[in-house]
C-alpha cells in the first residue's frame, strides 16, 4: 500500500455525523410530514355565508338579476346589468369546477376573467383556503356599503392633494365632515369623527401615527450591491377613466381600455393617485420584501424568540437568518391568494365600486330603480363628481377600470395581511424606524419628518400601515371598498400563522415567534404551542 492510499480515509470515518442514521432520518422525516398535516386537519373547517344578494335581487319576471355581485367582462344589457344567462354560465363552472365549463363561460367583447379556477387548489403548508372564512361583505342596501362608497368618491375628487396638505384643504376638511354624518362609516375617528389626520387611513395599530405613507415606501432599499432608490414612475394629475357611460359600459363588457398618460418625472408618493399607481403595477409581495430588505439594511432586531438573537457561538442563515426570512416573506404569498380566490369566485362575488356606480348613476338619472341605502345619495361628493364629469359614475384611476375578478376579499390586502404578518413575527415590533422621511412638495426628494410621534414609528406600526396604505392604494384607484381591506388582512394573517405554526415543528433550534395581531392580541408561535394541534383525531 503506497503513502497516497494509507492517508486516505477509509469509508467508515467519512461517513455523517448527527444524532440519527439514515434509517431513523427517514422515519423522522414521514413523522413530522404526519404532524403537519394533522396540524392543518385538526384546525377544522368553518361554514363560509354570503350576504344574500344573488338570490334576493330580482327582476320584473322575478328571476335573479344579479344586479350587487360581480360580473365584468360578461355580456351586459345598457343599464349594465348582466345578462342573466351569462351569469349563469359562470355559476355553472362554479358549481361544477370542471375546467370545460370554465372554457364555456359566455364572455362579452374579448376581456378574460382573472384565474377563477384558482381557489380549488390546494397547498402542501398552512390552512387549505377552503378552511378560513370571511363575514358576508356589506349589502348594496346597507348604511355600510354605502359609507364605503361615499369615501370612495371623496378619494377619486382628492386624489390629486399631498397628505400634508390635508391639514389645510378646504376640501378634505368638507370631506371627513361629510364622512362623519354617515350612520355607518368605519374609517378611523377621533371622537367620533372623521378628521383630516384621520380620513382615508387605516384602521389597526400605528396606522394614525406618523406620516400617511409608510417609511417601508420611502427609505431607499439595499438590494445586495445595488441601492434602490423608491421614486416612482408616476401617472398625470387630473386624469380619471371611466366618467362617460359609453366608457363605462364598454369596459364593463369587457372592451378595450384606453392607456395610462405618466409623468415624466420619477417622484415619491405624495397622494392618493400615486399611491394607485404603485398598487397598479406592482408585484403584489413587492413592498413586504423592500420592508424586509431594509429592516435587514438597518440591522433591525429580530424577535426575541429567534435562537441566534443571543447565541454565543452561532448566527442564523439557511434557518432564521437573511435568506430564510427573505425567501419566507415571499413563500406565503401564493398561499394567500389561493385562499382569497376560494372567496372572490367561490363565496362572495361582490360587485366592484365600479359597477356600483353604474348603479347610482342610473337611479340619480331616472334610468332604474335599485334597493340601494339611501345614505349615499345624500352625499356632497356625488354633486362635486357630477360637476366635474357630467355623470355619477365613481371616477376610476385606472384606464381598464378593476381587475377581472370579484371584490372581496382583495388580493392585495390578503398578501399583505400574510406579509406583514410574518414581518412581525420575525422582527422586534417595538423596535422604532431611525430618521423618518418625507417627501418634498414636488415628490422629488426626501426630507426629515419632524412631526412630534416621530420617535414612535415602530417597526410593527409601520408593517401595518404599509400594509395599509398598500390596500387601501386599491380603493383610491377606485376598484375597492374599505372592507375588502379590513377583513382580507385578517384572512392573510390566518394563513401566515398556519404557516408558521406547521413550520415550528421542522427545526432543529429552540426557537419560538411572537407577534401581534391585527386584532390587537399578542400569540406566540412554537413546537409547544402547536402540540394540541399534533394530536391524531379525524371527523
């Protein structure tokens, strides 16, 4: 045996080290495939209830007319009500889920209905999408839905004002006025009212604190060797879609849209419309991951509960260091908007604001008679609309007006919820954002933000409020309502949580995660926490 092969290893001493061998790996791993999956078993299922409308509204025949849920994109009467055969060609598929049917749908001028296939689904972590539910979104014949629609006019005529001008403009102030009359409104109040610090916000932790825009679409963003800056590309003030029936009606059968007209110059959100144009175009995790990439750039602390937070030898990488949270702040996406199609397509249907406003319209001019609240024709902002445009239609941001499917929940708001959820959980909530900014007049640069709650925008506050603004960036295009907000973060904040506690059981580390809901309750989330949820039962 020459010296080469004598310093050469022998297959024994390479073979790996750990506390199990092959065999026992093996076993391990279908155990804990086993207790993940009883973990999502066990949580149940729910009964998922609508709010009547589809078989309540009826016609002069006395036939469902289909008139309060959505249907664009289907072939539509001159009122813009939907044919009824159309629609009932979408329930069909529906009911059926065969993909045939789905092929089958009578569609109006060419526009296709956005992946209603989705929500049947399923997904391998977290909660199945069928098992979490949402409450019946707000009737058209309700004080709510028309509190809803009242701000959504008030947001398309004020879209063109900064956030720090609302303090001072005659016509914010005429606005949360007019909010504050409404037996019904759920924007958030100060003593009861609507105010300019308040109107159009958000309505959970942190979201009244601090500028309107959340610091996670201000700061610039490090992205590995690359700084990026968040100017954005911008649309032209003055320009809403959708104010001339013809239009409206055109794109409600589905026909073509005109384009968008942008400035020429990159700013910084500034106001309700640049704000929609960011949610126009974005990928919907975009901003949670900027939020993540910068917490990471300014060493922001990790949850108490991460086990290198205080480790003496270790720090965390492919598990609770930077590209375990990056990768997962993105994975439950995907998993959020399966669940928030079961709902849009399979439960709900909710007409957008659009439609809605086709609606209003059409009573105002003595064209037809709906069951709509009255509330929301006695607002100031349907005037101002009408003076300005010549209809009552709700001014939309967007030339192709709402996406292809129903309302409720919102997409944007379930990623969202998701998001920032897992954000929270692996972050210090408590810990505050250093030197706030915001922009100048123009949008072209930042400047410091001096505001007395300046050293209490913490990183928790401020996940709620990007959170926040991201979706309700959504209604100040116009295509959706205030509760599509509020109750789709709650949706996305289940699913992330499933998430989490399935995850809890795969690592090796002591590890736990604590966060604080949407609802206000602190919960942590550990092997040990979701024990009760391992333990073998079926129906």
């Amino acid at each position: 045996m020459n010296k080469e092969n004598k310093e050469r290893p022998s297959r024994q001493e390479c073979q790996e080290l750990g506390p199990e061998n092959n065999r026992q790996r093996r076993r391990s791993s279908r155990q804990i495939r086993r207790e993940a999956t009883q973990i999502a078993f066990n949580r149940g299922v729910s009964d998922h209830i609508c709010n009547g409308e589809e078989q309540d509204y009826r016609g002069a025949n006395g036939s469902p007319n289909y008139i309060a849920n959505f249907s664009k994109g289907l072939p539509h009467n001159e009122l813009g009500e939907v044919k009824p055969e159309a629609y009932q060609s979408l329930l069909k598929a529906l009911e059926s889920g065969k993909p045939q049917d789905f092929e089958a749908i009578q569609l109006g001028l060419g526009r296709k209905l956005t992946s209603p296939q989705a929500g049947l689904g399923f997904d391998l972590q977290g909660p199945d999408g069928h098992a979490i539910v949402i409450p019946p979104a707000p009737r058209i014949d309700s004080a709510q839905n028309s509190g809803e629609m009242v701000e959504l006019y008030w947001m398309a005529l004020l879209r063109d004002v900064n956030f720090t001008e609302y303090a001072n403009n005659s016509q914010v102030a005429e606005a949360a006025a007019d909010l504050s009359k409404l037996s019904d409104c759920r924007a958030p109040k100060v003593g009861g009212k609507v105010t300019p610090a308040t109107i159009f916000r958000g309505i959970y932790s942190g979201d009244l604190v601090g500028p309107y825009i959340s610091q996670f679409l201000f700061k610039d963003i490090p992205y590995g060797s690359l700084t990026i800056s968040q100017r954005q590309k911008t649309v032209a003030r003055d320009i809403d879609y959708l104010t001339d029936y013809n239009s409206w009606l055109n794109i409600q059968n589905g026909g073509a849209a005109k384009e968008d007209v942008f400035d020429p110059t990159p700013r910084y959100i500034r106001n309700l419309r640049d704000i929609g144009q960011y949610v126009h175009v974005d990928a919907l995790y975009e901003a949670y991951l900027n939020a993540c990439l910068i917490l990471l750039g300014l060493n922001a602390p990790v949850d108490q509960g991460n086990p290198y937070r205080n480790s003496r030898t270790q720090i965390g990488f492919s598990t609770f260091g930077g590209p375990h949270i990056l990768s997962l702040v993105t994975e439950v996406a995907t998993r959020a908007l399966k669940a928030v199609w079961f709902q849009k397509w399979f439960v709900h249907r909710r007409l957008r604001p659009e439609a809605f406003g086709g609606l209003v319209h059409n009573q105002l001019t003595g064209r037809a008679k709906y069951p709509i609240n009255e509330e929301v024709f006695k607002s100031s902002a349907l005037e101002k609309v009408h003076s300005r445009y010549g209809t009552y239609l709700l001014p939309i941001a967007f030339p192709e007006g709402s996406p292809t499917h129903p309302a409720y929940g919102a997409g944007h708001a379930t990623v969202a919820g998701a998001c920032v959820t897992i954000l929270k959980a692996w972050f210090d909530e408590s810990w505050v954002i250093p030197q706030p900014v915001v922009p100048n007049a123009e949008g072209t640069g930042l400047i410091p933000y001096t505001g007395s709650d300046a050293d209490k925008l913490t990183v928790g506050g401020e996940l709620n409020k990007v959170a926040a603004n991201i979706s309700l960036g959504r209604d100040a295009a116009g295509v959706h309502w205030r509760s599509d907000y509020t109750e789709s973060l709650k949706l996305g904040e289940q699913i992330a949580i499933g998430l989490l506690q399935e995850q809890s059981i795969t690592y090796n580390e002591n590890n736990f995660f604590t966060l604080t809901k949407f609802d206000g309750q602190t919960i942590k989330i550990s092997r040990d926490e979701v024990k009760h949820l391992m333990v073998e039962k079926d129906d």
